[in-house]
C-alpha cells in the first residue's frame, strides 16, 4: 500500500546521526509510546458524549474517527521519516511554504490543543469518576487539578518512556477490564445487542455518525505526539511507520471492543448523562467489583493526558519566547527548578479560563478543531515536499492519501463552522490570542527575521 523513496548512493549521510540526543527508543518502546499517548482521557470521558450524538451506534463514529486519523497518520509517517527531527508540524510547516508567520500560527494551534486537552481532562476528572470518592463541585476540583500539575510542571518531572509504559498498562488494564464486562454481559444475557445498531432517531444516520465522529476523534489524538521524540529514536525511518500505523489499530481495536461493550451493557441516554460513561458500564456490568478500583484507573488515565499536554503547551511557550517570538518574559526559567515558570503560570490561567467557561463535550471539540487545523497544513505540506529530495530512504504514502486527508481535515473544520460554532470560535480565540502576542513583540522588539522551527521545545 505504500512504499519507500529511492534511496540515493549517499544513503550513508542522514539527519539521524545529526543530535545531542540519545537515541534509546526502540521500535517496540515507541509502538508502546504512540498507544499510551492515544489512550487516556479521550476513551474515558467522551464515550458518553458520542452516544448522545450517535446513539447506541458508538462504534461506527468510532470507526470512521479511526480512518480519518490513519489517513493523517500517513502523512506524518513520511514527513517524520523524511524529517527525523523533534518539532513535528511546525518543522514541516516551515519547511514547505517557508512562511514564519503561518509555521507560527501551527506551533500556537499545536500549544492550543494541549492546553484545552488538559482542560478537558480536567473537566473529566472533577466529574463522576471522583464523585465515587467524594461529591463535590466539578469546577473547583477541576481548576485544583490543573493547579497540582502545573506544580508538578513547575517543580519539575521527567516522562521518561518508562513511565509511559507503565502509565499506559494501568490505562489499557481498565479498558480491557471494561471489554471483560462485555463478554460476561454476552455469556449471561444480560445485555441488549440489538443498541449496538441503534440510532438516535430524527437524525440522518450519516449525519449523526459524523457529528459523533468529531467527538471521537479527540480520542485518537496524541499519534502525532510520537514525532517529537525522533530525535531519541533507533533507526526513525523504519521504526515510525510500523509504530504509528500499529499503535492506531490497536487503540481503535480496543475502542471497538469497548464502544460495542457499552452499547450492550447500558443504554446510550445513561452514557450521554454521565461524566464517567465506562464508571456506568461498570457498575451494571460487574455490580459486585468495589466501582472505586475501576473510577481510581480512570483517574490515573485522566491525570496523565493532562500532564503530558501541559508540559508540551509550556514547553512550547518557552521555546516560542527563546526565539523572541513572542515576549521574552515568557522564556523565563526558575532559578531553582530549572523549569519554565512564566511558561507554566501562563498556560495554567489559559487552561483555568477554560474550565470555567466551557463544558466537557465543548472542550473536546475544540481540541479536535485545532488539531485539525494542523492536520490539514501537515497533509497539504506532505505534497508540497514531495518536490524537495532527501538523500536518505524514507516512507512515501500513497499520493491520494495526503490529498483525502487534507480534503477529510479541512472539510471537517467547515463542517464544525455550522454544526458547532461554538468551538470555532473559542479555537479562534486562542490562536487569536497568540497573534496578538506576536503583534506585540513585533511592536516592541522589532520585526521578527527568522523562525527556526527545529530549536522549538515541544
């Protein structure tokens, strides 16, 4: 289905070998990399938002959500292996229209999507996975949870991909133990399959699985992470493509065993009802497991997407700052932590804004607006750098797959426009925001010359 470039005589000379990193990940440790950063929040909390747009159909947004994500996949594939460098879009927006200002606009929607990814996750941690432990109000849990791991950021912390690994076991052990209530549920008679086919009636079926689609798509970000630590990875160009388009089978894998699971089990008006939808499958799945095991794994998954999608939003800040394009104050780092303090302070106030003025479904679907945005400059950057060779082999996808995935990416931005305005235009807002931080700077320092998207700290 896809092939590699034509190697030159000068294979000898790659990219790979030019890095003050170490490169310690293997080709397994980084298919294990690309599912943990998948799996997480998404999965755990926007299942019941799905459900409410789709109906007891989950598994078919789901699915269409999966191969809208590979088709960006393989752009990525052949742009990280053509590139093997760490600043993932903003190096490709560069490097194919070689326009500062608009790779600038990326690396800010890049920023952007992690900090209302932790904002969602947060939203799902003051929900009904914690209400098992405590009740208490969603808002004041949610903004003390973006403030303990800031701090966390600020004192600072190493994600080593060891930590990710066993991070993303605890994940995967709760959705797989969500997938054994499903085949119980099936053995004892105890579930409705025919919901499983069901949609929500009023609404056209292809109309009602792609509305179910975007909100399932937040739950298969974070594959593009993996292109940020190319420059830590064994042998990238024969290590990526197998890792990326592995890692998305077997989290879609798991999606479908889990979206089908909680169909049968629970009925999708419940699921839509509930801040912790697969908290719901549980309880009348397996009614005599003490529910708290299972709502602390959800919490530990939740925790996770949102630290990791921090720490990239203030790294990211903090290398924008480096490079003077937007204020220098900002680039500012602690004298005792060795950490981006300003960085960190200012993606916390983004992020604590958020969670006060949006809902979850509305958190996630502005996520999914911004990455989109992005996936479609990376998907129309792929063809514009197929006119500039390389000396090295790399992946090359088919050509009619960039191109469906820059029309799916963009025609999903429009379709957003009329069906939920809302997260446009707080999507807007954001980068909007960070426009104004480069008018300002210019403003204030003078005219910005250069854009180096490979010194980004993402």
């Amino acid at each position: 289905m896809a092939s590699a470039a034509p190697a030159s005589d000068a294979q000898a000379a790659t990219p790979e070998d030019d890095t003050p990193l170490e490169r310690v990940i293997t080709r397994r440790m980084l298919l294990i990399f690309v599912v943990g950063d998948i799996l997480g929040a998404g999965i755990y909390a926007v299942v019941g938002e799905v459900a409410g747009a789709v109906g007891g159909a989950i598994w078919a947004a789901f699915t269409l959500a999966f191969l809208l994500a590979l088709l960006t996949a393989f752009s990525y594939a052949e742009l990280v292996t053509k590139y093997p460098r760490a600043a993932g879009a903003a190096l490709y927006a560069q490097r194919a229209f070689r326009r500062p200002f608009l790779t600038f606009v990326i690396a800010v929607a890049v920023m952007a999507s992690g900090i209302t990814s932790a904002a969602t996750a947060a939203r799902a941690f003051g929900g009904d996975y914690l209400s098992t432990f405590v009740d208490v109000p969603i808002i004041p849990i949610a903004l003390g949870f973006l403030l303990a791991l800031e701090l966390i950021n600020f004192v600072g912390i190493s994600q080593s991909v060891r930590l990710n690994v066993v991070l993303s076991i605890i994940e995967a052990a709760g959705l797989l133990f969500v997938i054994g209530v499903g085949a119980v549920a099936l053995t004892n008679g105890s579930g409705d399959v025919s919901r499983a086919f069901e949609f929500n009636a009023g609404t056209a079926v292809p109309l009602a699985i792609l509305s179910g689609a975007g909100l399932a798509f937040f739950s298969f970000v974070g594959f593009e992470d993996s292109v940020n630590v190319a420059e830590e990875v064994k042998d990238p160009r024969r290590a990526y493509p197998p890792a990326v388009f592995g890692g998305l089978l077997i989290a879609f894998v798991i999606y479908l065993l889990v979206t089908l699971t909680a169909s049968i089990v629970v009925d999708p008006a419940t699921l839509a009802d509930s801040d912790g939808p697969l908290l719901e499958v549980v309880r009348a799945g397996a009614p005599a497991l003490d529910e708290r095991l299972f709502a602390a794994v959800a919490l530990v998954a939740v925790s996770n997407t949102a630290l990791i999608n921090l720490i990239m939003a203030s790294r990211l800040l903090y290398g924008l700052a480096r490079q003077g394009i937007v204020p220098a104050f900002f680039g500012r780092v602690h004298g005792a932590t060795k950490t981006p303090w300003i960085a960190i302070v200012a993606t916390a106030l983004v992020g604590a804004v958020l969670v006060s003025t949006g809902e979850l479904d509305g958190l996630a679907s502005t996520t999914v607006v911004l990455l989109l945005i992005v996936f479609t400059i990376v998907n129309v950057a792929v063809i514009v750098l197929r006119r500039e060779d390389v000396e090295h082999e790399h992946f090359r996808a088919p050509t009619f797959l960039p191109v469906l995935g820059a029309l799916s990416s963009g025609g999903l931005v429009l379709y957003r426009l009329f069906s939920d305005p809302a997260a446009l235009l707080r999507a807007g807002i954001l980068i909007g925001v960070g426009i104004l931080l480069y008018a300002l700077n210019r403003a204030v320092s003078g005219r910005v010359e250069t854009f180096d998207a490979e010194r980004l700290e993402m």
